[in-house]
C-alpha cells in the first residue's frame, strides 16, 4: 500500500463538494466504530448476570482490553499513515474492528470477550488519525474545523445510536415466542451492531486518496510536500513545542475521562437509581447522546469563532478549556437528582459541554504540526486521551464504587467525584497552554 502519487490523487478541489462527501464516509464510519465499541455500555448488567462479574471486571472490559491494543496500535497505525494510503488504511481497520466486534457476540467466557475487545481496540486505533490527515488534505484553514466537527459528530451518532438500537434488540428478544435461542441478548447485541461494519469499510474504498499539502493552512498554490520526516525529527519537533503539546495532550485526556466515564456508567447509575428497564435506558438516554453530543460538537467551532472575535486568538485551545469547566457543575449535581427526567437533564448538560470542545481540539493539533507529522502526533494524542480517559476512567469509576463507597448504588457520587475533578484539572492545563499555542501557530506560518 504505497503512497499514491499526486498524478493520482487529490484531483478534488479543496472544500468542495467531494470534500464533504468524504466527510460523511468518514463519520459513518467512525460512527459505525463507536456502536462497536459501546454497545457494551448498555449491557453490563446482563453480561455481570450471565458471567457473575464484578462492576471492575466490567469496567476492564470497557476500557482496559479495548485500549490496551488501541494503544499499542496507535503509533503502528500512526507511521503507516505518515507514509502510506491512508484510504486502504481505514478500509482493513472498519473490516477488522467490525469482525472482532461479531467475535464479542460469539464469546462464551469472560476471556474470550476480553480478547475480542482487544481485537475492537487495535482495529479502531487507525480511524482517527487516518481521517485527521485526510480532512487536512480536503479542507483549507478555514473550513477544516467545520469538517473536524462533522467528523467529530461520529462518537455522539455512534454512541447514541450503540444505545437505541441496543435498547431495541433487548426490548425485542424479550418479548420474542418462547424457546431458547442460541445466543444470549447480549451476544445478539453485539453480532448485530457488528455485521453492518464490513459494507461500511467497502465504502472506504469510494475514498480518493488526497494529495498531501504542506500543512494545513497553506497557501493554496503550495505544491505538495513530498518530505518524509524520521521518527527522531518527528520527536525533536514535539519536544521544541513541548509546552503546547503537554498542555495540550495532558488536559483533553483529562477531559477525555468525563467524556468515557459518563457513557459507561450512566446506563448503569440510571438503572440501579430509579429502577427502570435496560430497553428504556437504551432508547431515551442514546436518543440524549446523539441530539445532545451532536449539537455539542457541531457549536464547538462556533464557540470557537465567538471567542475569536472577541479578540482570542488562542480560541482552538481557550475553547476546549472552558468547555472543560462547563462540565464540573453538571457532574457534582448528578448525585442529586431526585427524578430519572431531573438525571437526564443534567447529564444532557454534561453531555453537551464535554462534545463541545472536540472538534477545535483536533483543529488546533493539526493547525501547529506539518503534514508528515500528522500522523504520529494525531496518534499520540489518541495514544495519550485513550490510556488516561477510555483506559482508566470506566475502572476508576469502577474501583470508586466497589472500594471506597463499597455500594453499587453509589456509582452517580463516584462519577461525580472523578468527572468534576477532571474537568477542573483539564482547564488548568490548558489555561497553561495558551501562550504556547500562540506562539506555535504563529511559528508555523513562517
């Protein structure tokens, strides 16, 4: 899968129309990605019933046996797309990622569905930074962050969409005619939401491989930049930039934990809190993730262009921070409510606040690193936002519930601790970060 050459690649204008029809392929698939990765969310207390769990067993189901292959993957992914066709690329992952999740649905034993999990993650782990370096390519400084926010609307589609459809297919297998199927409705769950991904990642073959400009932003008579940096440049320039890059990394990973937190225990702090049906939950508090996180996400660059104008020009940076700080109100009220409408209400308010940020966050990473880093440092960011907010937040969720409140029905204080102290902690970084910023966008317009 060498690079395609410019002869044969990126006829299409940029921001034009193909430009955005590979937008959509690309969110389709990465919303096909995020069913398959959590689906699982909604079926914790079946899976903890049928394979007598504990809530930390389930929780290194949700974040540590998917990350612990994403992020192993990641860097692998991440060079292969500095110098390779990243369409072929994204077409092997969506098929990878979508036969592992099927295995999930297949697996008998608490092992076997951790090694498919594992199998979900290193898939899954070429998506972003493949798609990152596409849309950089297909769009111009001023319209790359209404596609990041397009793109970036995958998670909440795919989110919400893992828990109607997940919410449906329990409601249907529990009224189906009597007689023991041959899958638990747990395992229908996960075959069903996983078959669909092989005629997505055929689509990813309708992708034209873009030629590689010299970075995003460019001038749009740029030739292509043909330069392949070695890793040990690519290293020497993040640490010359390191006091973005670590504000950066470090405070949207923290972030990054409300985000994984909220999804993978919400389901279950809604169930053992006002004692409604798993169908339900699936399909009202999917039906909050997709609206919500959707216009969260698609506001971000608009908050981000608001905040610009009133004289920022940090605003890729300042946005995500105070989005940060919108979430900790939010999270500390959780706990609190009385009724199951007053509990979606305020984890719509999360929701939206933690979406908010993601689209200017990817912006900005892109807009300070040359093209042929892109890869390896998008991989870094996923490598970094992974271990700290998929691979860590669900079991700290988790560890919290089981050993410091020792009840499982004190879940809603445990993601209220960790998700505000994470919220504060991740706008104190990337306040930090701001001068840094600045000084790397301007750097790199000389």
């Amino acid at each position: 899968m060498a690079t395609v050459s410019s002869a044969a690649a990126g006829t299409a204008a940029r921001d034009g129309v193909y430009a955005w029809y590979v937008v959509a392929m690309l969110t389709l698939a990465y919303a096909v990605g995020f069913i398959d990765r959590q689906i699982l969310n909604l079926l914790v207390e079946p899976i903890k019933l049928d394979m007598s769990l504990s809530d930390t067993q389930i929780s290194l189901l949700q974040g540590f046996a998917f990350t612990v292959a994403y992020v192993m993957m990641g860097p692998l992914f991440g060079r292969w797309i500095d110098i390779g066709n990243r369409r072929n690329i994204l077409f092997v992952g969506v098929a990878l990622w979508s036969l592992f999740t099927v295995l999930c649905g297949l697996s008998r034993e608490y092992w076997q569905l951790f090694g498919a999990r594992m199998g979900v993650g290193g898939a899954e782990a070429c998506l972003l930074p493949a798609a990152w370096s596409i849309l950089s390519d297909y769009f111009s400084k001023n319209k790359l962050p209404r596609a990041m926010s397009v793109l970036l609307m995958g998670p909440y589609l795919g989110g919400g969409l893992a828990l109607i459809f997940g919410g449906l297919i329990l409601g249907a297998v529990a009224t189906a005619p009597a007689g023991a199927p041959a899958l638990a409705p747990w395992q229908i769950a996960f075959v069903a939401v996983g078959v669909p991904g092989f005629a997505v990642a055929l689509l990813m073959l309708t992708i034209r491989e873009p030629q590689r400009a010299v970075a995003a932003g460019a001038d749009e008579a740029a030739a292509a930049d043909a330069r392949t940096f070695t890793l040990a440049e690519v290293a020497a320039f993040l640490w010359s930039r390191r006091a973005f890059y670590g504000a950066f990394y470090g405070g949207m990973s923290l972030h990054v934990i409300v985000l994984y937190a909220l999804p993978a225990w919400v389901p279950a702090f809604l169930l053992r809190r006002f004692d409604v049906e798993a169908a339900a939950v699936g399909v009202e508090y999917g039906a909050l993730v997709l609206l919500v996180g959707s216009l969260g996400v698609l506001a971000g660059p608009y908050a981000g262009r608001y905040i610009e104008k009133r004289g920022f020009a940090d605003a890729p940076l300042r946005t995500p921070a105070l989005a940060a700080l919108g979430v900790v109100p939010f999270a500390v009220a959780l706990p609190f409510c009385q009724t199951y409408a007053m509990a979606l209400a305020v984890i719509a308010g999360a929701t939206f606040f933690y979406s908010l940020p993601m689209a200017m966050a990817a912006s900005a990473l892109q807009m300070v690193t040359p093209n042929r880093m892109r890869g390896l440092a998008s991989s870094l960011y996923v490598f970094t936002v992974s271990v700290v907010g998929l691979g860590l937040a669900p079991t700290i969720i988790a560890a919290m519930t089981d050993f410091v409140f020792g009840d499982p029905a004190m879940v809603g204080w445990s993601l209220a601790v960790v998700c505000s102290g994470a919220g504060l902690a991740a706008a104190a970084l990337m306040f930090r970060g701001l001068q840094a910023f600045r000084q790397a966008v301007q750097d790199s317009r000389v």
